[in-house]
C-alpha cells in the first residue's frame, strides 16, 4: 500500500496556485547561468538551486495528470514574479479553451505582452499567411503561365490538413522571431505528440536532436509535454526524447485504494535533486499533501 510521510504533520505543502511562492526572490547562479525556479510553494526546495537556464525539459504523464496546468502555472509564476517573457504553443487545445480552464485555476489576469499563447487555429492562419507572401513575392518574378501553376499549386496544398506547411522548422521560427524581437524568456510546446502528428519526419531522431539543440543555442529554457500511456517506461515516440532532454518532471496517477496524483522529478542535470513522489490533489489549486512511500512488498 502507499501512505503518507508524517501525514499529520506536513509542513512541506506544494501549491499551484497565483499566490506568492515563500521561496527569496533571487538569482542563483549554475555554471554561471542563470536557473528558473517554479515558484510553486514548497517544490522548489527540491530543486535547489533551480532548473538551469536554457534546459530543454520533458513533463511527462498520462492523461488527467495536469500537465498543462503544471506548466502554465510555470510559466504563470514567472511572468508575474520575476518579468519574465513566455511563449506558449498549443498544439491540442484552443487559447480559449486554455484560458478558461486555467482561469478556473486562478491563473487569470494575463498580460498578453508578456505571455503569449499560439494556438494550433493561429498558428495555422499565420503560417499560411506567411506562405502565401511567399508564393506571391515569388509569382511576380516569374512568367504570367509559370505564375498560375504555382499560385493554383498552392491553393490545392491550403487545402490540406498541413496546408503546405513545414510545422517544425515554422514554430522554430516563431520561436526564434519571439526571443529576438520579443525577449521571450521561457517556452512551452504542448505537446510534442502534437509536433509528431502535424510534422513530417524524414528523420526523426536526427530532427528531434537538431530540434533540442535549437532550443538550447537560443538561449530559452523550455519545456516540452509528452504524452504517455499509463504505467508505461517509455517516453516520447522516438525513444530517444529522455537522453536528449536535461530534465524530467514526471506527472502520474497511483492506483491504490483512492487515486493520487504525484509529481516527480526524475532528472535534471547539472544538479543534485530530490527523486521523491509528491502526491497532490486539486483543492483551490494543486496541492501537495506530502511524500509517498511504497510499503508495498514483492511477493
């Protein structure tokens, strides 16, 4: 069975929530970078001193087990505490949809300057826009026929579910423009099974390596939400997300006698991190009621 750590005595109490984190306002150093801390009240002890700048990290779980909410609240935090910039890529659920349920949360009052939430529908305009510039700038440099063919041949791929799109290299593009011109700090892909869907891999592995290391040379931290199945090791669909990943925030549920949500933080590198499961449960926000353990023995 799973039971609680001093359940009647808990002082280690983790919430997700708009208030103030307890943690000192402060910039740590790590290899003489900066860290991103979560200002969730009572987690960050656990990762002293805090992510290091330009991590690109997995949040992983199944559905039901709030990653979303998790780092929205993250990002949230951030923006509202320490000026910083987010930019949010939501590839499954709308920015309204987004909104209200975060909202529900208590994480309102966005300052859209600050926070940025690009959903797949705008995304999708955007780009295809952009698209369209381009087949335009091209047409007026070629012959009137040659023109038509390509404007109609255009017109045919608006039509498709990718309308002509390539989604990996455009979204970093949009990064890269929002961290350039917009001083976007923190990043969000939700999810990068929704990247896999809308993207066409040639290589995956060789893209995905190539896709973390962009992260990383524009100097962001982000993080990236993978959805698995229950109960299941395996992370991402490439098989190689976890090696190239600087950290991992798992997220999942614990069947026992009444389910429990947990957070765990099974890796960050570059430094020395708690590895317990934290049980939580939505009451006025996430809340962590305290360190599980197993007692369960094998047969």
């Amino acid at each position: 069975m799973l039971a609680y750590n001093n359940l009647n005595n808990i002082t280690n109490i983790i919430i997700f929530t708009t208030k103030i984190s307890k943690v000192e306002e402060r910039i740590v150093l790590v290899d003489d970078g900066r860290v991103v801390l979560t200002h969730i009240e009572g987690f960050d002890q656990y990762l002293e001193p805090g992510i290091p700048w330009g991590s690109v990290c997995l949040v992983v779980g199944g559905p039901g087990t709030l990653k979303t909410t998790f780092t929205f609240s993250l990002l949230y935090n951030n923006v509202k505490l320490k000026n910083l910039k987010g930019l949010y890529i939501s590839l499954e659920q709308s920015k309204e949809s987004l909104l209200t349920n975060m909202a529900k949360l208590g994480l309102d009052e966005i300052n859209n300057e600050s926070l940025e939430i690009a959903d797949y529908g705008t995304l999708r305009l955007m780009l295809k826009k952009a698209l369209e510039k381009s087949k335009k700038d091209l047409s007026t440099q070629l012959k009137p026929g040659e023109a038509k063919g390509l404007i109609d041949s255009s017109n045919q791929n608006m039509e498709d579910s990718k309308v002509g799109i390539n989604w990996l290299d455009d979204i970093q593009k949009l990064i890269r423009d929002r961290v350039e011109f917009g001083d976007v700090n923190l990043v969000v892909l939700d999810s990068l099974n929704g990247l896999y869907a809308l993207a066409e891999f040639t290589n995956a592995r060789k893209e995905l390596f190539h896709f973390f290391g962009f992260l990383r040379a524009i100097n962001v931290t982000s993080f990236l939400i993978v959805e698995s199945l229950a109960n299941s090791q395996k992370i991402g669909e490439c098989g190689v997300e976890h090696f190239l990943s600087d950290g991992i925030f798992e997220l999942g549920i614990i069947e026992d006698r009444e389910p429990m949500r947990y957070i765990q933080v099974k890796k960050i590198r570059g430094i020395a991190h708690d590895m317990n499961k934290y049980a939580f449960k939505v009451e006025n926000g996430m809340r962590v009621w305290g360190k599980l353990i197993d007692t369960r023995r094998p047969s």
